[in-house]
C-alpha cells in the first residue's frame, strides 16, 4: 500500500497499475482525486459515494461534484464545499439544495460582480449562478435583485414578474445594458430604463423603441458608450447634420473606450464605426468630414471619394493628436487667461501627476489645435507637420 500510494504521488496514472484491491482503496483514491479532480468521474460507484474522496475532489474542482453519487450531491457540507470552489457546482447540486438560499447566495458570492459586452448576451452561462438555481429563487425579488446588481444577465432567468419589476430592471440595466434584452416590453420603451441602459452599453438601443432611437438625448449616451450603436439611430438622426456635429465636436464615444485602442462595449477597434452609419449625404459633407479627421474618428475608405484628396481633410487626418489609439505627451490644461499684449496665456503641466506649469503665448482667436501646435513643436524641438507629407512628430 505505501509502494502504491508513493507512485500515486509520484505520478496519478499508477493508480491504473496497482492490484485491484488498491484501486478500491479509499486512502488511494483520495490522493489520486487530490492530484487530479477529474480522476473522480474514473473511480466505481462506491468510491463516488465516500464522502471523504468525493469532499477532496470538489474542493480542488468544484465541478467534480458532477460524479459523485445522488447522495452526495445532497449533501449540503459537500455542495458548499464544491461551489466555494466553483459556482458553476451549483448545477450539479440536488434539486432541494438549489432552492436553498444560503448554497445559491454562496454561489453569488464567489461568482462576484461580472461585466458584459454588447454581444455575451447571446452566450449561454452568462446569467450566473441564478441560472442553476431552483425555479422559486429565481422568482425571489431579493434574491433576484442581488443576483442583477451584480451580473446584470442575471435577469435572462429571472421569473417574467420579475422581468416586469422596474427597480430590477434597472438594476440589471446599470450593471450590464444589454440586460435590457430581457426586460418587458414596457420597460424596453421606458425611457430612464433606456437610459441607463446605454450608458452602460450601446448596443442596448436596438432593442427599444424607435420613438427612443429617435430621441437625441437617448442616442447621445449610446453612441458615448460604443459608436456603433448609432446604426440603430432613425434614419432622422443618423441625417441630421447638426446633432453629427455635435457628436464629433465633443468626442462623445471616445468615452467608450476599453482596453487598449478597443471599444469596451462592443470589442471593435477604435473608432468603432460611427462614420460608416451616417448617411450618404453627411458622408460627402466637407465640414462633417473634416470634424471628423480632427476628432480622430475617421476612416478616410468612408468619407465620399471626392472628399479624400482634399489637402486640409489630409493634413488635418495627419496631424490627428486627439485620435482613438494614438500615443502622445499628455498635457494639462490647467487655465488660459488674457494678456498684456491682447494675445492670451495658457498655463499647462506636462502629465497627469501635478507637474511644473509653463506658459504658452498665443494669438487671442487660437483653438485648442493651435496649442497642440505649440506643444508638439515644445516636445520634439521641430514644427508641427502642417505640409503635404510626413506624419506628425511626437505623436
């Protein structure tokens, strides 16, 4: 038994060459399942009821509880072991087990609080550890409501009346916006619903009403969080050249970035594809164009063909220091005041942690390119490209 248990040790597979009294055995068992948990599913009916080989397993993999005997999966010591480890265990958890609360909120627990982008709500098992409990919790109103505050898919298996509530609703919404997929219709329409919903994920404005898609102040928190959503805008809005402008002027679904240069909503890369749903019109329109060459949001295989060799739309899109997923010196702005001579002082640090200001002098009618201008040519001892070639140096 000592020679066994030693190569057991050593390497799990010997358990396979041992005489079968030894493989039989509990003590061997329980080390080969503490090696390796997916041994459990390989062992005879009566090692998959022993409590102690069974606890072991789970509390390396909580998702071994899927082999063990009935009894054990009703054994309450033995779940809460196994989903301490692993929510997903829950599943596997005897039907009265799943309706009790303390084992479900011990699942919610370890999941702990999840985010989504515009697309997992299409995945399965994205709902949380609510999707494996027993029909009654799911019709619970606190559990129901702690479930979405922390994964907002959470209401995908929550009870319709419950799919009806507005303060879950809402809940759910804050947490991951295309929960609003599974909200009741009347709330779909809800326009502080809506809202929040956006706010935290774009996407949301396809599944509401077009009163809603229409609504500026609806569509401006979506396309803040992902630019794409703007293909769900009416047709009013995506032709309206004012409100376009307002979009690029104010950088809106730059706010929407995530990790890197990618959109934390929708996954894309940046800019994630607001240009492209604008209409034909605002596409061959120069000013809008050119808004967004500054903004950085352009892609110039969007803009109108007669648009692209435009000198100005050029430069602008080569001196691009605002774009998604460039790098650059970071300045602050800390106040711009008048002076003596009638031109106009700005005061700026260089990086986010408080640096020493310096003046910059510019002509009073300056915008913020100009200062660009004057701290690229600063950073890198050289003049701003403004010609017809070249990129721009420090940025």
């Amino acid at each position: 038994r000592d020679v066994v248990l030693a190569a057991v040790r050593q390497d799990v597979h010997a358990r396979r060459f041992a005489a079968a009294k030894f493989q039989a055995d509990p003590e061997v068992s329980r080390v080969a399942v503490e090696a390796d948990p997916k041994v459990l599913q390989h062992l005879p009916a009566e090692l998959r009821a022993h409590r102690d080989v069974v606890l072991v397993a789970v509390k390396k993999a909580g998702s071994a509880l899927r082999h063990a005997a009935a009894e054990l999966q009703a054994d309450r010591d033995v779940v809460l072991a196994a989903v301490k480890q692993d929510f997903h265990a829950l599943q596997f958890a005897s039907a009265e087990l799943r309706a009790d609360r303390e084992v479900v909120r011990m699942a919610m627990e370890v999941a702990g609080p999840v985010s989504h982008s515009c697309t997992m709500w299409m995945f399965p098992f994205q709902a949380g550890p609510l999707q494996f409990a027993a029909a009654e919790l799911q019709a619970d109103y606190d559990v129901v409501l702690s479930a979405v505050k922390q994964n907002g898919l959470a209401l995908k298996v929550a009870a319709a009346e419950l799919q009806a509530d507005r303060d879950v609703v809402l809940a759910a919404v804050q947490r991951a916006g295309c929960a609003l997929y599974f909200a009741a219709a009347e709330l779909q329409n809800d326009r502080e619903v809506v809202l929040a919903a956006v706010r935290q994920c774009g996407g949301a404005l396809e599944r509401v009403a077009s009163s809603l898609r229409g609504d500026r102040g609806v569509v401006c928190e979506a396309v803040q969080s992902c630019g794409r959503a703007f293909q769900h805008a009416t047709g009013n809005l995506q032709a309206d050249r004012d409100f376009v402008l307002q979009v690029f002027r104010t950088g809106l679904h730059h706010k929407g970035r995530g990790k890197g240069r990618h959109c934390h909503c929708c996954g894309a890369l940046l800019p994630c594809g607001f240009l492209q749903f604008l209409s034909p019109e605002l596409r061959a329109d120069r000013e809008v164009a050119l808004e967004s060459v500054r903004a950085g949001f352009c892609t110039f295989s969007l803009l109108d063909i007669r648009l692209r060799d435009d000198p100005e739309l050029q430069r602008a899109h080569r001196n691009a220091i605002a774009g998604p997923g460039q790098q650059g010196p970071v300045h602050v702005l800390t106040h711009v005041l008048p002076h003596a001579s009638g031109d106009v002082e700005a005061s700026v640090a260089v990086g986010l942690g408080g640096g020493q200001p310096f003046g910059v002098r510019l002509p009073e009618d300056a915008m913020l390119w100009d200062l660009a201008l004057a701290l690229s040519e600063r950073h890198t001892g050289q003049p701003f490209d403004t010609g017809a070639s070249g990129a721009s140096p420090g940025f």
